[in-house]
C-alpha cells in the first residue's frame, strides 16, 4: 500500500513540474502572435517579433523595486539586447511588472535607436508607474524597424536572349532614362524615420501587433 502511495505522488509531482515549466515558455495566441513569457526579475527576459522570432533581449538593472499607490516607482533601467539578425533603426517596447499574486501593477514604455545585431544598450521607462513590490517581468516589442539592407529580396530572374530584341547598340539613344525611387518616410509620435519599399515595420495599434510592409501596387 505505501508503494503504491510512493509511485501516485510520484506521477503528480512529475505532472506539476511539466506544467510549471510550460508555464515559462512563449506562448501564442488566437492571432498567432508569441507571447512573452515573465520571468523573475534577476533573470532574463525575451521579446518576440511578428512572426514569433527571439527579437530582442532584457534584464533590469534596476532590481530593488517597492513601489505603493501612494509612493509608485517613477522609472526604472533595462539593459536590452538585439538577439535578432537584423539591424534595427528604431526599436521600442513595454517593460511590464507583476505582483506575487500575478497582478500587472506596473508598466513603463522604452525605446532605443540604431540597435545593431548583437548590440546592447541601457535604456530607461520614464512613464513607469508601479505600484507595488513586484516578483516577475515581462519585456515586449513595440515597434521594430529595421533597415533596408537587412529585408530579403528574391532575386531577379535570368532573361533569356531573346532574337526579337535588337542589340544596345541599335536600341534609340532618346530612350527615357528609368524614373528614380521616391524617398519615403514615416512619422511615429512626431519621430521621422526612413521608410523603404518591401521593408517591414511591426507596430502595436491598440492592443494589436500588426506587420506593415509597403510595396508598390500591381
């Protein structure tokens, strides 16, 4: 009879741990969209892009957090990371803390420019306000811009020799010369950045992340 007890609380403490530990993986919602998972706040943390790749990562240097209602912690510093392979013109996101009964009681905007693979930067959250004594965090990704030269671009096919084309040389010198790229831009929060064709751009717009990518009309 007590092997018998042995081996049941064996299997139920074997099924609690498996749970504890999916717990801390990234999950993914209806939309597809990776949740980041929170972690202790001597640990590091993880933020995902669209299309639910490691982005960028975070740890606070700032740890001795208590804040009240009354007495709320106004900011707080974050080391964050460019895990990805992109270089990034423009990176942002939330640094969102939670209490030991797993309620947000804190959340501060951050942003970093000119982010290279591999790059970390120390950046603050002056729009914190948190309002108790927190025991996990959360990183996420607001916006990810990145550069024109780290967008994939499918190769332009070979044309084969064509006999109906005449040769460059018999081809008329009053052929109008290609029309040039126009330079574009985008305002985010009265910030201009370069904008690109082809060059995706992921943004929160309420509380949904969406991919925007330009390109020109059939």
């Amino acid at each position: 009879m007590k092997a018998g007890s042995s081996v049941c609380w064996l299997i139920v403490f074997v099924c609690l741990s498996v749970v504890s530990v999916r717990a801390q993986q990234p999950t993914a919602n209806t939309a597809g969209v990776t949740n980041e998972p929170r972690v202790g706040l001597s640990e590091a943390a993880s933020a995902f892009d669209v299309a639910g790749r490691e982005a960028l990562g975070g740890h606070l240097r700032t740890t001795q957090l208590a804040g009240t209602q009354d007495a709320p912690v106004r900011n707080v510093l974050i080391v964050v990371e460019n895990r990805s392979q992109f270089f990034y013109n423009y990176v942002s996101g939330y640094a969102t803390f939670y209490g030991n009964d797993g309620v947000r009681c804190g959340e501060g905007l951050w942003k970093a420019d000119a982010l290279a693979p591999g790059e970390s930067a120390e950046v603050d959250a002056p729009s914190l306000r948190l309002t108790c004594t927190p025991t996990s965090w959360r990183l996420s990704a607001l916006n990810l811009l990145t550069r024109t030269t780290d967008v994939a671009k499918p190769a332009a096919a070979a044309s084969a020799p064509n006999a109906a084309t005449p040769p460059a040389s018999e081809t008329s010198p009053t052929s109008a010369p290609p029309p040039t790229a126009q330079r574009l831009e985008i305002n985010i929060n009265g910030k201009t950045l370069p904008l690109q064709l082809g060059n995706p751009i992921d943004v929160v717009v309420g509380k949904e992340r969406m991919l925007i990518v330009v390109q020109p009309a059939p």
